[in-house]
C-alpha cells in the first residue's frame, strides 16, 4: 500500500497555503496570493520520490493531470480537484506539494 495514514505526515507535505483549501474553495472556487481553485480544481507542483511511470499512473488515478514533468528533478505540474489534495499528499512517494505560484 502506498498511502501513509498520519495526519501529521500528510500535513507536513502540504504547503500552508493548500491545508484545508477544500473547506474555503466555496463553489469549487479560491484565490489568494498564493493560490488559485478554479471550478474545483486547482495547479500544484509535486516532488516526487519516485517518478516512474507506475508512479504517474497513481496520480492519474486520483484524477490528477500530469501538466509538465520535469524528470531531473522529480517534479511534476498537475491540476487536481482540490478535495483529492490530502489524497495526493499521503502517497508515500509524495515528498511535498505546493501552489503552481508560490
């Protein structure tokens, strides 16, 4: 199984600014300096531990849309509904996860 259950360890991968984002994307929308949700959706950068092709595979069956992929650095751009957040961050491959502006 690749998914933590701490909810310690799933905060400590989310940005701040991403914590709780579902409860105040009210309508499925949120903007602030940081972050942007849009029609329930919204952009993260993710570092990942393991970018392997399966790995990808497990972010696109969480609904997440691989946008860019930097394989240097094991980042990815993905676009995300904002309630699978806490999902994304309890992949045990998910190092951290930020806004796309931050």
């Amino acid at each position: 199984d690749t998914r933590l259950t701490s909810k310690d360890d799933v905060s400590a991968k989310l940005h701040p600014a991403l914590q709780g984002l579902s409860a105040r994307a009210t309508a499925g929308n949120y903007r602030d300096n940081s972050v942007t949700a849009i029609g329930g959706f919204v952009e993260v950068y993710v570092t990942l531990l393991d970018d392997s092709d399966a790995r990808l595979a497990e972010l696109n069956g969480l609904g997440a849309e691989v946008k860019a992929h930097v394989r240097s650095s094991k980042r990815v751009l993905l676009r995300i509904a904002v309630t699978r957040l806490e999902d994304l961050a309890r992949l045990e491959f998910v190092r951290f996860v930020s806004p796309h502006s931050a």
